[in-house]
C-alpha cells in the first residue's frame, strides 16, 4: 500500500441555515470554544484536543427527517456523545435547545435534534 500522506481529522462539519447559530447550539451543549468565528463558519474545539465540530452556512440546506421514510431528506450524518448520566445528560441537551427524537430505535441510548434537525445520540 506505500506510505501513506500524513492525515489528520481535524473536525466534522455541519450545514446549517445559520452556522453562528447553531454553533450557538453546541457551545451550550458541550461548553466548547469557538477558533474560528466568520459569518457564515464557525468552528468549536474540544478543551482537551482532539477532532472539533465545524458550522457552514448552507442558504439550501434542508432539514433531515429522522427517520426518513420514502422520499424524505435523510440525515446524512450523526453525532454519538457517550455521557455518564443519561436522563441528566438529557435534561441538559433539551435545555440548550434540542428536542427529544419520537422515534428511539434503543433502550441505552436517547435520540435527539438539534434546533436544525440533525440527529445526535447520547449514550452511557
């Protein structure tokens, strides 16, 4: 295979309607800083390193269904946050705007939507 080039994750990226917003979103939820702060992009770093959390304006972004059915936008992406305290974990994401997914495929984790949609899971 050869030596490969040298590749670093360094975040993964979200479109939003409003990437300062939902930036927003997950400041409250994780307590990550900002790095980066432009109109339409934001990144959020984790105090202890490690692969951050990016936020893109997208003017035609469109809300994933979770979970999709025929014909509907499909997230293409989630997020799994492993947490100590489930229900509190919980109690704290709808605190900082998310909602609780109708849908829940599993006991020992909670599904939630940020306020543009896309689905994260916290789990123990």
């Amino acid at each position: 295979m050869g030596d490969l080039p040298r590749l670093t994750l360094t975040a993964t990226v979200l479109d939003a309607p409003d990437a300062r917003e939902l930036a927003a979103f997950y400041e409250r939820l994780l307590g990550w800083a900002r790095e980066d702060d432009e109109p339409d992009w934001v990144t959020l770093v984790p105090p202890a390193g490690g692969a951050g959390l990016a936020f893109q304006d997208e003017p035609n972004y469109v809300r994933p269904i979770w979970p999709a059915g025929p014909g509907e936008p499909p997230m293409m992406v989630h997020l799994d946050i492993k947490v100590d305290d489930l229900e509190a974990a919980s109690a704290h994401a709808v605190a900082a705007g998310a909602t609780v997914a109708d849908f829940q495929p599993q006991d020992d984790v909670l599904v939630h939507l940020d306020p543009d949609g896309h689905p994260f899971c916290l789990y123990r």
